[in-house]
C-alpha cells in the first residue's frame, strides 16, 4: 500500500467498535503469565495498547521491522547510543549535528566512558582514518540543522557495512515520507515525532525504527530509563501520523516557493535549500528524497541586527524554535537550538549569529512570500 494509506490504517485496533482507538488510561494491566520482565504490561514498559498501536503504525511507513516511541527526541537518541556503545567504545558522529545530540555526545557520553570523533558526511575517504578497534557505530542526520546539508548517505551504509559498524540516522527533517533510511540499509532510524510526525506542536515525543532485535535492545534500555511515553500523547502522535502525507506534500511546496522568493531578494546573501538547484548536494537530495520539506535558511546582508528586524516585521511566522507544525516557525539558531555550543563551535560550522532558519508551516506558500516581502520593504 501507499505510505499515505498505511499511515491511516496501520496499526489501527478496533476496540469495542471504536473507528479511533481510545486512551488507555492505566498505568497497569492484568497479568498474563508473561515470560519475561519487559512484556509485563505496565505504561512505563511502553507495552499499553496505544503503544502497541504506535509501534505497528511507524515500523510499517518506516519500512523497519519493530519500533519504539519515547518521551522525547533526546530520550530515542540517548537511549539508542547507549543500547550501540557501551563503556570504552568509540562512535563516529556527523560535524554538524542537532544542538542537543551534539551536547550529549560532546559533555555526557564521555563521562560515560564513550568516546568519539566528528566525520565531515561529505569526506568518506576520511572516515577509515578515524576508525579504533574500539570503534562501534557511525551516527548521522539526513538533513543538517540549520544549514541542510546532505552527508553521502549511502556511503554511510557501505561503510558501516564494510567496517561491521551500526548506522544510525536521525531523520527528522525529512520525515519517512520524503525519505526512507532503512531501505537503504541503515540499521536504526530516529526522530523527533514532536516534528513533522506529529505536526501540531502539541506534544514532545521521539521514534526509533529498525530490526526486531535493535528495537528490543532499546526498548529494554529505555524501559530501565523510564522514557516512556505517556498514552495521552500516544494518541495524540497516532492521530498526527495519520496527516502526515498530508501535511508533508505543503511543507515541500511551501519550503521550496520560499526559499526561491528569497534567493531573488537584493537583501539575502545565501539561502540554504536542499530543493534549489545551487544546493551543494542538489542532485543526491533529488535522487534519494521525495522532497526537500519545509525548513531552509538563510543569512542576510546586514547580519544580525537585519534579522532581528526582519524577524519583528513580519506576521505570520512565530518567532518560536521547532518545526514541522501547521504554523510556520522562525529563529535564529545560535539564540535557540544551537545557543548550547560554544561561539568558536557555531563558527566552525559556518552558523553565524545573523543565521536565520524558517520552518514552514502549511499556510498558502503566496501568503508566506508576501508576509516576507511586506517586512523586507519595512527594513
């Protein structure tokens, strides 16, 4: 079936007749003579029937064999690096990364014994140089944030396969409907679904998809960690999953009108859009996804000081961090997701101050463009 009919349909229990699966508001449940610890039915054994249905729903549109949701994005990243490397091994980990995995990785795993070292994705020929006997798995986001930049994906599977390391991939910002890791052969696939899969900004959540013995590896980890998620936001993260084809063909459209308007604007200096043709990896982004989403960025002539006032002249964009909701979000990432890294990091990575980062919502893309232009003409 077509990923929009299995996001409807998959993993849907039609309890006591009911068309939409209700909130199984129990902590507990009776006991079944369970064989084994993690298949007690308990909330936080993330096991409940709104978890059940959450799980067949993701591993189904993500092409995996099991999943497993979380209290959070962090909570399915953490928990998966520390069910991949134990104390003592080493990770390879993409340069540009989301701010949170970036600080988790940098301050928290080496306390934990872990140790790693930062590849360049577009560098493959420099990764073996970098591998350690001690070396487990190699981590990396399909799209970077803010800058969008692609690693070689592919490279990425051939080389964890060449070197029997586990590869994950956070793909949020692509969502399994514009693209998906595991049929390329990544091992594990995570998100935040408080992104694009949920698409609401009501709730915070995580996913992690993969082989039936990844997820259960995690799952008993995360069940010691205690990052369920709560059965509230699970029905609420099944009823978002089922707009998601939706929802994600208007954050491609919008994404794309916006970053094409902006690139024609005498005041913008760069857009950065894996759906413009002037994208560095333009060509890898149109072989391997079915669209670019919604989030671009872009830098300005005049820095910070004319982003901070194009950011109060328009309207329709909340001046809020996030993305992947039906309203379109704007920030400058080094006062928001990437305000954790140390300034001479930020510029290492090419994210200056002035850098402004849009994630569109699923607003008509002509008012968009026109709230934009209305607040170029007031600068």
């Amino acid at each position: 079936m077509d990923i929009q009919t299995r996001l409807v349909h998959t993993g849907e229990e039609r309890i006591e007749g009911a068309v939409v699966l209700p909130i199984f508001q129990s902590s507990t449940f009776v006991s079944q003579d369970e064989q084994d610890y993690n298949d007690i039915r308990y909330l936080r054994l993330n096991n409940t029937p709104n978890h059940r249905a959450l799980h067949a729903k993701l591993a189904a549109v993500c092409g995996g064999e099991d999943a497993l949701v979380a209290g959070s994005g962090m909570a399915a990243i953490t928990t998966a690096l520390m069910t991949v490397l134990e104390n003592g091994d080493h990770l390879l980990i993409q340069d540009c990364l989301y701010g949170g995995t970036h600080s988790f990785v940098t301050q928290d795993a080496p306390r934990l014994g872990m140790s790693f070292d930062f590849i360049a994705g577009n560098a493959p020929e420099t990764w073996a140089g970098k591998l350690r006997p001690e070396t487990r798995a190699i981590y990396v986001e399909t799209m970077t944030n803010p800058l969008l930049e692609i690693a070689d994906l592919e490279a990425v599977v051939e080389f964890a396969r060449e070197y029997g390391l586990v590869s994950l991939i956070d793909n949020t910002f692509a969502s399994p409907c514009n693209f998906r890791p595991l049929e390329i052969g990544f091992d594990i696939e995570l998100h935040s679904a408080t992104k694009y899969l949920n698409g609401h900004s009501d709730l915070v959540a995580g996913a992690i998809t993969g082989s039936s013995a990844h997820v259960k590896a995690i799952r008993h980890k995360l069940n010691h960690l205690g990052g369920s998620l709560d059965t509230h936001a699970c029905f609420l993260l099944q009823r978002g999953l089922k707009t998601l084809a939706l929802r994600m063909r208007q954050h491609n459209e919008n994404g794309l009108t916006l970053a094409r308007y902006l690139t024609g604007q005498e005041q913008v200096a760069r857009v950065n859009s894996p759906g413009l043709e002037s994208h560095p990896q333009y060509e890898r982004a149109q072989r391997l996804f079915s669209g670019a989403g919604g989030v671009l960025s872009f830098e300005l002539h005049g820095g910070v000081a004319a982003a901070e006032r194009l950011l109060s002249g328009l309207t329709l964009p909340v001046t809020a961090p996030s993305l992947g909701g039906v309203e379109t979000l704007i920030t400058r990432p080094a006062a928001t997701s990437h305000s954790g890294m140390s300034p001479e990091d930020r510029a290492e990575l090419g994210i200056t101050d002035g850098l402004v980062r849009v994630a569109c919502g699923i607003e008509a893309a002509g008012d968009l463009c026109a709230d934009f232009a209305k607040a170029f003409a007031d600068m």
